[in-house]
C-alpha cells in the first residue's frame, strides 16, 4: 500500500493551483504523468517487507524526477534540496 496520494484533496484553505502559472513546466509533468495508465505502475508494487506502508506512490516520484531534471538536478540531494524549498 502507498501512502496517500491525492492531487485532487479540498482540505487545504488555500486553492495552490491559481499560484502556479499555465506555462510552468511542473503542470506539463503532472498532465503527462497522469496521462499514463495505472497499469504502467503495477510493476513497482510490493506486496511484502517492511516498506510496505510507508512507500510513496510510483506516479509521485516519477513526477518528482521529472521536474527535477528539467530544472537540471540529476542527484539525489540536489532533488531533495529542491523538494524541501532550497
């Protein structure tokens, strides 16, 4: 299982997607990623072990990545820089 992943929630008070532009780049990975049939992303699921609960969705990550290679980030602490606002 994958811990919960939802780009389309209505908890937050604040609409976000009025603060992104139309042209920014993050909007064209998320449309591509999840243009992609679910399937695709079946591979990847673990059905044992102890990352079991705690693994983050296959579509995230790949959106995750996407947007850091476009802005030139290939390794893993420059993406985590990235992800934490840096």
């Amino acid at each position: 299982m994958y811990k919960n992943y939802n780009m389309n929630q209505i908890t937050l008070p604040l609409e976000t997607e009025i603060l992104i532009p139309d042209n920014d780049i993050s909007k064209a990975v998320h449309t591509l990623a999840d243009s992609m049939p679910e399937d695709v992303f079946n591979g990847f699921r673990q059905s044992q072990g102890a990352s079991l609960q705690s693994s983050y969705h296959p579509k995230m990550m790949l959106k995750i990545l996407l947007c850091a290679y476009s802005q030139s980030a290939f390794s893993g602490r420059k993406i985590e820089a990235l992800l934490q606002g840096g």
